[in-house]
C-alpha cells in the first residue's frame, strides 16, 4: 500500500504508471496546463522577484569578473552561449526514429564559466545572496558600493566564522564549494558515497569537507540540514525548497530573451519555442521553466526530463502528490549514470508551483543517454555529461511542433578520461 492505495489502483488511476515501474520511456501531458497570464498572479513569486535577482547578480558582476578571470569577456555576468545544432538531425533521426522537424537549438550550461553546469545559477547565487546578506548586516558595504570589495581580507575574515551546508549528488557541491571557498565561507557538502569520485576530488582540493553517505541522496540532504540547524552560524542551502535557488535559475529567462533576439529567433504565437530541461530534483528546471513562462508566457512549452529510472517529478506531477511520493515507493531504483537527475523524490515547492505552467515531462534511458552523449561530439563536437543529454531528446519525445531547445545542463569539468569512457560506451551502444 501507498498512501492507502494499492500498486493496482494507482495504476488503474494513472496509466502510465505501468510503463514507468518497467521503466520504458514515457511521456506525460499536462492537463491541468492553464492560461500563464491566470496562473501567475496567484503564485508566491513574481516577476518582480526574478528582476530582483537579475540586479543582484549584476551588483557582484565586478566582483565575479576579478576573482575568475574567465568570466572578464561578459563583464562578471556568468552566462552560456545558444548554439543551434544543425548536423545531429540525421544522427537523431537513426537513433530515435523520428525526423526532427523545425529547428533545433542547445542553451549550453555545460560551459558556464565557474562550475561548467546549470547548479553556477542557482547555486552560486544563493551563495553571493548570503554572502550580501551577511555583509550589509555587518556594515561592510551598501548596495550602491563597488562589489569587488568582497575580495577583500575584512569581508573574508568576516565570512569565516560562517560556513555552509548542503546536500548533493555532485554539481550544486561543486558550485556551492568553489564560490563559497572563494568568498572565505567553510564549506560542508553532503554527498553519496556514488557520487563521481573526480567531482569529490576536486571540492577537497579546493578546501571543502566532503561527507560521503552510504544511503541515497535524500538521506545526505537530512543529514545535513539536521546537522545545520544546530549551529547559529551555519547556513543551509535547501535543494528542495530554497526559494533564493529557484530565483537564481529564474534569470536564465531573461538572458535567453535576449539571445535570442540578438540570433533573429522570432518566439510568438506562431513560433512557439519548445524547451526541454533535465529534471532532478526539479530546482534548476523548475526555476528555468517559471522563468520562461513569465517572459514569454503561452508562446513557450516547458518540459521535464528524466532518466527512466529515476522519473521522480514525473511521478509526483502527474499524480499531484508531488514530494509525498517517492519512485522508491514503486519499485523504481533511482540508479542512473545521469548523476545530476538521479533523485527519488521530486521538490514538492517547485511541482506545485509550476502545476498549471509545464506542458508535461517524460523519461528517457540511460542508453538514449549515451548514444545522444556519442554523436553529440561526433556530429556537434559538444562535450557533454550523461544528465546534460536528457533535454536533448525532447523533439522525439513530445512530438512538439515548432523552434526546439534543449537545455545541456552540465559537462565542462568533466575529465577528458571521465569523458572518453562515456563516449566509448555510446558509441559501443549506437
Ligand atoms: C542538478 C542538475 C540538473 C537538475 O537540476 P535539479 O535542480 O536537481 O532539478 C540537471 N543537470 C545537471 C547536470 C545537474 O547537475
């Protein structure tokens, strides 16, 4: 029994279910998808919060640019290029079956300055907003101050009596450790002890406590929140409900606006852009796909995507008991190379906030994972990680019409050896 139903009534209630226990790949529509103009002015964040958000990460863009000096050609703002793709369609086509109609681009997070995936938003923003938080309080600067005072010896001093705590299957530790290490914070991640060897590696290189766990990510989340609680002077950046990592993700909307204006790429009524996001704990997408509904309303389709085996925001957004479920209540193992997406239970903040916005999510396999990861580089040359490749399937997978854009959510850090495995195993798939 779960929640009081039987396997047998969920699945009389929710068809897919079936196919998502013997995990075959599966797309779910959204009903309940409403009028984004009716849906926005009942929620708990606004447009008003997104801008906020942009202006901060503009106060600290003289700061981001002196302390990492690849982020100087954009001026401190930490953004990645929109690429289209225009030689993976026959590929595509061979390995999925169907022909890719309209045309198809990628926003490349994986080659986001700082951390190299979609966790350099949300995560090093909610850092800079503590960071600001933590530095106004103390008298060290007013917002109208130059940022780049943060590097300094006094603000360091001052946020080393403060350390911060999260949970993570990899890449919001590797974004959380390397900006909060840079401002003077102490950093404790909570990891599974599956986690990539070589992203663990890199955080205590670079000085942060790494605490692997020899259950799931769920527990390593617990674990640290509790652990966090304790302590005055410990800040916990919370994957699952965090509201200020949600926002920080948010302001990828108005960046793609723009670049998109700046390639000539018309999105109205009668181009719709169709956007595909890898879906972990639903954060990073969530906060995205809210983004884009606020700038472009109806003319954009969001969707989630999930690996078969770890289809948490699927389950909990087509059956709407979002976090009160988990894939593990039906059998389904959350193991999965797409380390970035392999969580049980989905955010229960971000799939209530975007029921009457996602057009639907769907699942894809390990396997299609590899084989896109495989002629991406042949056919692209792009350098992807499994996760980053989830988004890229999505024309096939929801039979969308109009402009398609995939979102790569990760792979710039990866080692060139990490990598080559990958790639061998996709080609040895194809
Ligand atoms: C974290 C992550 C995602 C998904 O973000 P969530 O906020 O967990 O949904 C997607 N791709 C990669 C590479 C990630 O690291």
């Amino acid at each position: 029994m779960i929640l009081n139903k039987t396997i047998e009534q969920w699945q009389n209630e929710f068809p897919q279910l079936g196919d998502m226990m013997e995990y075959r790949e599966t797309l779910w529509l959204n009903d309940n998808q409403a009028a984004a103009d009716s849906v926005l002015p009942e929620l708990i964040l606004s447009e008003d919060d997104i801008l906020s958000a942009e202006a901060r990460l503009k106060r600290f863009a003289p700061y981001i640019a002196h302390v990492f000096p690849e982020t100087a050609d954009s001026a401190g703002i930490i953004e990645s290029p929109l690429t289209e793709l225009t030689r993976i369609q026959e590929s595509f086509k061979e390995i999925v079956g169907k022909k890719i109609n309209g045309s198809f681009y990628l926003k490349e997070d994986n080659k986001l300055p700082i951390s190299g995936s979609v966790k350099a938003r949300g995560g090093i923003y909610e850092v800079l907003a503590f960071a600001e938080s933590l530095a106004l309080a103390a008298g060290l600067i007013t917002e109208d101050d130059d940022y780049k005072k943060f590097a300094g010896p006094d603000f360091k001093n001052h946020f080393s009596q403060y350390s911060l705590v999260c949970g993570s299957t990899g890449n919001l530790g590797l974004s959380i450790g390397i900006m909060g290490a840079e401002l003077g914070f102490k950093v404790l991640i909570h990891m599974s002890d599956d986690a990539k060897q070589w992203k663990k590696d890199m955080l205590r290189s670079k000085g942060v406590t790494v605490v692997e766990h020899s259950d799931d990510y769920s527990k390593a989340v617990e674990q640290g929140r509790a652990d966090s609680l304790k302590d005055a002077k410990s800040y916990f950046i919370d994957d699952e409900n965090s509201k200020t990592l949600f926002l920080g993700y948010a302001v990828a909307a108005i960046r793609l606006k723009a670049q998109l204006q700046e390639q000539n790429i018309a999105v109205d009524k009668n181009h719709p852009l169709n956007v595909y996001l890898p879906c972990g704990v639903g954060g990073g997408p969530g906060g995205i796909a809210f983004g884009l509904k606020v700038v472009f309303g109806d003319n954009v389709n969001c969707y989630f995507a999930e690996p078969t085996h770890s289809p948490c925001m699927t389950l909990g957004m087509m059956t709407d008991y979002h976090d009160k479920i988990s894939v593990q209540d039906f059998g389904i193992d959350n193991v999965t190379a797409a380390d970035g997406l392999a969580v049980g239970r989905a955010s229960g903040f971000v799939g209530q906030l975007l029921a009457k916005l996602i057009s639907g999510s769907y699942t894809v396999s390990d396997e299609n994972l590899f084989k896109m990861l495989a002629v991406m580089y042949d056919e692209e040359n792009i350098k992807l990680e499994p996760s980053s490749l989830a988004g890229v399937i999505g024309p096939a997978a929801t039979h969308s019409k109009g402009t398609h854009l995939a979102w790569s959510t990760g792979g710039d850090m990866v080692p060139e050896e990490v990598y080559k495995e990958y790639y061998l195993k996709g080609k040895n798939l194809i």
